[in-house]
C-alpha cells in the first residue's frame, strides 16, 4: 500500500492555542506535601464551581491523618465513591487495628490504603495538577493525603448515557437493532460483543487543548496493514485545535481531499457494520461523545452498500443493491436528461409524448431549466425544513407542503405535470442511498449537471459524467484509491462490489486494504465441504 508524501494537513497552518492572563495554562506543576495548599489551589483553578465535591476524612487510630476525596457531581458514580472509599476509611469496623497501627507509624499512608483500604479495582497514581485535574475532569475520584506529594486516582465513573437504543439513520428489516451511543466504553464494548478476539487492539488518545476528547483507534492486528496504522496515528497527531466535539471534526481534519463533494472517510452507528469492516482489515476511530464512528480507509462502493445486504440470501441482495445503483442514476441525471431532451433533443421522444408535453409547456413561461431550478431548491428547502422542525410535525409538513405546492404550481401555470413527476421520482431515487453523507453529494452535482444539460444538452451531460468519474478515479483514502476494486479493476475484490457472491465464495479479504492475511477460511472449495 503506497500513501501519498503530500497531504491536505500540511498545507493548512495548524491554529494555535493562546492563553490569556483570564484563562490561565495547566502547568505540570508537581503536588504539594500540604493537604490544605492543594486544596486551595484546586478550588482556585476550577473557579470554586459547585459542581465539585471536597470531603475531608480523618483516618487512623487517632484520627490524626487527614485525607480528601475529590470528585465531580454527576460524573461519577456516588456509590461507588460511598461504598468503596468513604465507608473503608471512615468506619472503625473497616479499617482493623493492624491498619490503623500500619497508618500511624507509616511514612507511606497512600501504599496502605491501596493495599489494604481502597476495594476499588482500577486505581493509579498522579502526581502533578495538570494529570489530576484531566482524570478529574473525565469522571474520577482523587484522594489526596496530608503530607503525601502524590495522589490516587480511583475509576469511578458513573454518568448518565442514552443507553443503546436502534439506529436513527440506518434502518433494516432484518438484522441486529442496537446502535452506538455517546459514550465511548459502551461503544467499545458493543464492537467486542462482536468480535471476540484477543487481538482487537484498542488505542486511546486525547485531543483538543481544552476538551481533552478521549479518541480510540482500534483494528484487528495481524489482519490490518500496519502501515495504515501508523498513518492513522500520525494524522491524528497532527491536530492541533482546542476542541473535538464530534467524529466530524476528526473527519474533516484527517481527510484526503478537501475541494470534493464526496466523503472520503466512512461513518456509521451501527456495531455490526463496524465489526465487519475491522474483518476487512479497516481501521475505527471512535470519539466520545457522539454515536458516529469513522472507518478508514473508504471506498465509493461501501456507501453504497447496506447492512441488510449480508443478512438476506445473495441473490435477493444483489437484486437490491442493483436497484440502488439504479436509483443512484436516477437522483444524479433524470433532471438534466429531462431538460436536455426537452430543450435540445426532442426528436427522440415519440410523437404522441412529445405533442403531450408541447401542450403542457405552452402556458409555462419559464424554460425547462428554471422550471427544474424552481423545483429542485422548493424540495430541498422542504426536505431542510421537515428534518429540523419537530420530529411529529416534520414529516406532515414535508408530506402536505410538497403536494400542495406542487399541484398549486401547476394549476397556476408556474410549471409542468411532468416536471413535478421528473423531481418527486428524483426525489425518491435520493432516498435509496444508505449513506447520508453520500445522498447529499450527489444532491449537489444534481446542478451543475442540470447547467450543462441547459447549455450543451447531451454533449453537456456525457462531458459531466466523464469529469465526475474522472475526479472520482483521483481521490485517495489514505493511500487507497476511492474507485477500486473498479478503478483500478482487480476481480478478486469484485465479489461484493456490484453483486454479492454468497458468503461461501467471499474467501477473502481486499487485497488493497492488507497483504498479511488475505483468506479469510481455508478450505479447497464448496464440493470438497459438501
């Protein structure tokens, strides 16, 4: 796999962070031995915000050393806090007088209380307020100790999350009904669910100087290439911004291409769709707080595909991905064809059609492009509008505004019958592409197409359609040309590009994605199974 030198990231001046005397930097300044000064300093730094929980705990035999226990309110998990920090230190029944007799003599009061005090598993050490207040900050508890220059931090997290629910955006009659949520270990542990294997890696980094957003890259080694691995982590490496809020912003740093209307990194909410692109050698990067999960590398062929298509036989989904293909055709060319062919190309339409819609044009005063323009951006505006309006109104209003307009339109005389069947059949057509990102794609070049079908006709479309397809061949998804296996055409990664071959005869995996672990099964063929 060969990866470009140059990339969009490197032409672009990384934005620099500047702090102000009002918002001042975290230092790796180192904790004190003082309980009361790093106290002090912790509510200055977070502003003293209410939010913040600060109990002091006497411990020992004599109560003479003092602890604290630091956590934010709603994101931790208050019993988890009660029953396993606060119960074991403050209560004479836990802690035994050999304990307490260990705390009193000890120079090292925090090594007692991990080995014989703290029941929670994860806990670890920090040293420096610029750790403590991150771990804070992400859902930790923090105890600190009087006379101690290190902390403990205690895995505590416990904030509320909308559960796993189904897909809002990818629906499917047949197949699992669970989707990612907005945390990032629920979403971890969905993709695991799937595949159980040692050899998932999961790598997590934090981005954003000031919100410190967990990102994990995960891949199945030994089936993916490690030089897509280490790309990967060098583009994220090089974003340099303050915050990451959602997958969108990862996507559009870490791209290929920045002038294309085509995504070039693929997402997806939902496990299984996930899990079968890490089979593929894939690479998921997961950012929490949103549903959204990014796959790269991408090619134009996966946003075509569903997940539907492996659940159902193989010859029921290569029909309907057939028809999705159709469609695709549709949404991008029926406007411009109707307006070339009425405008420029009418001998080759039947004599009776063409009579038909001479009689229908006659009292429309605009020609078939504005006519087309009209309607186009009147149906976008009401497919923009049903989406943000409230979810139980959207659709009514979408469903009534479309009708009534339309047939108002054409008893006015503003447009043709025909016109309104051309754009409610392209209309459709847009809906059959599972891909969001995608559909919107080609609702863009609709235009363009539909200038040239105006200017040129014919030649103009067939002039389009070559540049589109040639821009496509150029684009790049990490190293990954975005056509293949079409362009360039390689037979053995064309089993699930078109048509899908069953699943005894998807052997292996793309060539082009990895080089290490290419079959997927071993075994001579289907008559030696059978």
């Amino acid at each position: 796999m060969r990866f470009r030198k140059s990339n969009p990231l490197n032409k672009v001046k990384k934005p620099q962070v500047q702090h102000s005397e009002s918002q001042p930097a975290h230092s790796e300044e180192p904790i004190s031995a003082s309980l009361g000064q790093n106290l002090q300093q912790i509510r200055q730094t977070v502003g003293n915000s209410t939010d913040i929980i600060i109990r002091e705990v006497h411990i020992g035999k004599d109560r003479s050393q003092i602890i604290a226990i630091l956590y934010i309110d709603g994101l931790v998990d208050k019993n988890i806090v009660s029953d396993f920090m606060m119960k074991s230190m403050m209560l004479d029944s836990s802690l035994s007088e050999d304990v307490n007799r260990r705390i009193q003599i000890s120079s090292n009061v925090l090594q007692i209380l991990k080995d014989y005090a703290l029941t929670i598993g994860d806990i670890r050490d920090v040293t420096d307020f610029e750790t403590l207040y991150n771990a804070l900050l992400s859902g930790n508890a923090i105890l600190l100790v009087d006379g101690e220059t290190q902390g403990i931090v205690a895995s505590a997290g416990g904030w509320k999350d909308r559960g796993v629910t189904e897909p809002a955006s990818e629906n499917v009659v047949r197949g699992p009904r669970e989707g990612f949520s907005e945390t990032l270990r629920t979403n971890t542990a969905l993709i695991r669910r799937k595949i159980k294997d040692p050899n998932l890696w999961l790598e997590t980094k934090q981005i954003g100087r000031v919100t410190k957003t967990d990102v994990a890259v995960m891949y199945i080694k030994g089936i993916v290439n490690d030089k897509l691995v280490e790309e990967v982590h060098e583009r994220l490496n090089r974003i340099d911004v303050d915050s990451i809020l959602e997958t969108g912003y990862i996507e559009e740093l870490i791209q290929d291409e920045t002038f294309t209307p085509f995504p070039t990194v693929y997402n997806s909410e939902r496990p299984d769709v996930i899990a079968a692109n890490l089979l593929e050698g894939k690479i998921a990067i997961l950012v929490d707080g949103t549903p959204y999960v990014l796959i790269v590398p991408a090619l134009f062929v996966s946003f075509l595909h569903a997940a539907e298509d492996y659940y159902q036989r193989a010859d029921i989904s290569s029909f309907i991905r057939l028809l999705r293909y159709i469609g695709v055709f549709i949404s991008l060319f029926s406007p411009s064809l109707y307006i070339a062919i009425t405008t420029f190309h009418q001998e080759m339409l039947p004599t009776s059609l063409l009579i038909g819609l001479a009689a229908q044009r006659e009292a429309v005063p605009f020609p078939a492009f504005i006519e087309a323009l009209m309607m186009e951006l009147t149906f976008e505006i009401l497919r923009e509008a049903g989406v943000r309006m409230p979810k139980y109104i959207g659709a009514a209003v979408s469903i009534v505004g479309t009708l009534v307009i339309g047939q108002a339109a054409v008893e006015a005389g503003i447009i043709s019958a025909v016109m309104v069947i051309v754009v409610s059949i392209t209309a459709i057509s847009s809906f059959v592409l599972p891909a969001y990102n995608m559909s919107i794609a080609f609702r863009m070049l609709r235009f363009p197409l539909m200038g040239l079908a105006a200017s040129f006709g014919l030649f103009g479309i067939i002039v389009g359609g070559i540049a589109l397809i040639l821009h496509l061949c150029s684009l790049r998804s990490f190293g990954v040309p975005y056509m293949s296996p079409l362009a360039p055409l390689i037979p053995a990664d064309s089993k699930d590009t078109l048509i899908r071959l069953p699943h005894w005869m998807m052997v292996s995996r793309p060539r082009l994605l990895n080089q290490k672990n290419v079959n997927r099964r071993n075994f001579a063929s289907r008559k030696s199974r059978e």
